[in-house]
C-alpha cells in the first residue's frame, strides 16, 4: 500500500467532490459517505488495505446518477484501487492493454 499514491488519490477525490457538491445532493452524499475514509487517507491513518466491497460509493456510478461526472468517476475509481492496497499485477496489465489499445 502505497501512502503517497494514497494520499494524492485521496485529496484528488475530495477536491472533485467538493466541485460537485454545491450542485448535486447525490455527490454530497457521497461525499458524506466517504469524509471519514478520506479524511483518514489523507493523514496516513489507513494502514492495511480495505475490503474493495467496504468502499461506499460504487452504487452511485453503477445504478445512481454520477456517471455523467467522468473526472469524478476516474478519481473514485483511482482512490478505490489504492485503499485497497494498490493495483495488482492484473489490473496493471489489463490497464495497460485498454491503453495501448485503438
């Protein structure tokens, strides 16, 4: 687990939310959701990886209405894979393969 990335996937996310907020009661939501694990990645707090399914927020992308917010999507989905414990040698070459990819 990388605390860095962690950190900078962290404060990414908040700054994005705290965009979208003023104009959308579901971001605020979710970002009310997600303040403590925030918050607590930002000061170096979470130490062992979460459980991918204990991350609150993946319904708002799914099934919600936060898919039309792309930047925010990517930095939930970049925050996701670092709290809990990085990306694997199998999320990098499949990432790596999507980008690579015309």
């Amino acid at each position: 687990m990388d605390q860095v990335l962690l950190a900078k996937s962290a404060e990414k996310l908040e700054q994005l939310l705290a965009q979208y907020s003023s104009v959308d009661a579901e971001v605020r939501d979710l970002s009310d959701a997600l303040s403590k694990l925030i918050s607590d990645a930002c000061t170096g707090k979470i130490v062992a990886p979460i459980e991918w399914r204990d991350v609150p927020g993946a319904y708002n992308f799914t099934e919600g209405g936060l898919r039309k917010y792309d930047d925010l999507e990517t930095a939930y989905a970049e925050f996701k894979v670092e709290i809990s414990g990085g990306e694997s040698p199998v999320l990098r070459r499949l990432r790596l393969n999507a980008a690579t990819k015309p």
